[in-house]
C-alpha cells in the first residue's frame, strides 16, 4: 500500500528477538533520507495441528492470542523505536499471519524496497533466516532488497559504498541505485569489476584489464553529470567474485548487486556467489531487480 501522496513505502521485516533491531534502524534512517513512509511489517508465529475436543480447542484458541499479543508487542516497541530515532517519519505496522518469504514477497509488489536483517552465527542461519525468507524474496521481489547484518560492522572514514559491475546491460539497474544511495549519505563510490581468469587455455592479461576497466567506465557513464557531488571510483580486481566483494565490504556502508549478469557475477543472486556475498559480507547487501 502506498504512503501519503501515493509514495512507496520502505518496507521492513521485524524480527521478534528486540536485540537484532539494526535492520528497523536501518530502514527508518533510510526513510528518513528518501522523505518515504516507513512499514513495519511482522510476521507472528503459527499454532499447528488440530484439535477434537472443547477443551483442546480452547487451548489452541488461547496460544493463537498469546501469540497475537506478542507479535502487537513486537510492532508497539518497534514504532516507539522508530518514533524516538526519526519522529518525521510516517510509520505504519502490520502484523500478519503466513511464511515470512511470502508475506514480505507481496508487500515488494508496493514497496520502494524491502529491508530484512541477517546474523552471522554460522553458514546455514541468518538472513532471518536466510535460506527460507532472504533469498526467496530476492529471487522474486520487483523492487530492492535490502540484508542487514547483525552485529553492526564499523564504516571506514571518509565513507564510501561498493556497487559491483560485471559489463552486462543488467548492470545498470545497480549503477543507479548505488549512485543515488551515495549521494544521499554524501559518501564516496567504488566501482567494482571482478576479473576471473579462466581455468584453461592462454590470455593476454593486460588486454583482459584494459577491456575491463572499458567495460566499468561505459557502466557508469553519464551517471556522473546527474550525481555531481558524488566521488566515483572505478576498481579492476582480479580473484573470486566472493572473496573480493567480501573483502570490499569490511569497511563499506553498502554493497550495491544486480540479481542477474554474467562473467564474474554469473547466476547472482541465486547462486554460489551470491549466497556467498549474503552471508559473508559485513556492511548491508543491496540487491537491485533487473
């Protein structure tokens, strides 16, 4: 559902566990940057089985609310959060019943993007969780995307975000977004293309960096004279696509991807790359649909 004056609102799962709000806190000050309405939207747990008697069906009646009680508590404490952090947002809640990956999928379709938290306890959880909420609604969702990290990493001064190029049309999609969220927090860009040489047969590696950083310049092209303050870096990196959007991402505000593309980024993001950018990057993964 659209905000006040037809906007598309930010979109952002919470999670019931009140420790991991850097997602909500993240969504709220992007809300704030954009002048967008803020949606808060949980997901409340589910009773299963059934019952065959009056008496199992009243306690079955009676954890149902319980759980509605905790899931209206859930969203009470995080719009007073959001209320107290960034007062001139306009804030909505919504508690919902159903998989958190299809819920979140159908409030994208009116979304401007949709922001989820991830926790890096280990490689099968996180990403709220990861396997079963982040990369389905990545997968589908016709707007950006946003996963949030837990614990909170530490921004390098003076700031920057990372947008990851790969020379393909898609491409473009990323290139904006990442340019638009740089100028918004007044940060710095690098533009990142990741060479992987091939496995067999020979090439003149000076010719392949040279094409490449062709490939980067004509990705962002133009996009300079519309975001005048921003501070464009182009960056040829030879290794694994992983490893190196990993490494660029210690330090950065933002990782900004593509969900298609090819040579470097190929099947991302639903992939090996991909799920390996999501669960090992440190700063917020920004996937962009194209």
């Amino acid at each position: 559902m659209d905000g006040a004056g037809g906007r598309r609102p930010v979109v952002v799962g919470v999670d019931p566990d009140p420790s991991k709000r850097l997602a909500l806190v993240w969504a709220a000050d992007e809300a704030a940057r954009r002048g967008s309405p803020l949606r808060l939207v949980h997901v409340r747990g589910v009773l299963y089985g059934g019952y065959r008697s009056g008496e199992a069906r009243r306690s079955w009646e009676q954890g149902d609310e319980a759980l509605r009680s905790v899931g209206e508590r859930v969203l009470g404490e995080a719009v007073a959060l959001v209320e107290s952090r960034r007062p001139a947002v306009e804030v909505s809640a919504s508690l919902a019943d159903g998989e958190p990956a299809w819920v979140l999928r159908e409030e994208a379709q009116n979304a401007s993007m949709v922001v989820v938290g991830s926790w890096h306890l280990n490689t099968r959880r996180g990403l709220f969780d990861s396997a079963s909420v982040a990369l389905p609604l990545i997968a589908h969702a016709p707007c950006p995307v946003v996963v949030v990290p837990e614990p909170e990493h530490t921004a390098q001064q003076p700031t920057y975000l990372v947008v990851g190029v790969d020379g393909s049309p898609h491409a473009a999609a990323a290139v904006d977004l990442a340019f638009e969220e740089a100028a918004l927090r007044g940060a710095a860009l690098r533009a990142l293309y990741v060479w992987h040489p091939p496995l067999l047969g020979t090439l003149d590696e000076e010719a392949a960096t040279r094409e490449c950083r062709r490939l980067l310049s004509e990705a962002t092209a133009g996009r300079a004279a519309t975001y005048p303050d921003v501070d464009l870096r182009h960056e040829v990196v030879r290794g694994h696509p992983v490893q190196v959007l990993t490494e660029a991402s210690a330090h950065a505000l933002g990782l900004v991807v593509g969900t298609r593309g090819h040579g470097g980024f190929a099947g991302m993001l639903l992939g090996s790359v991909s799920q390996g950018v999501l669960h090992h990057a440190r700063c917020p993964v920004i996937t962009v649909p194209v």
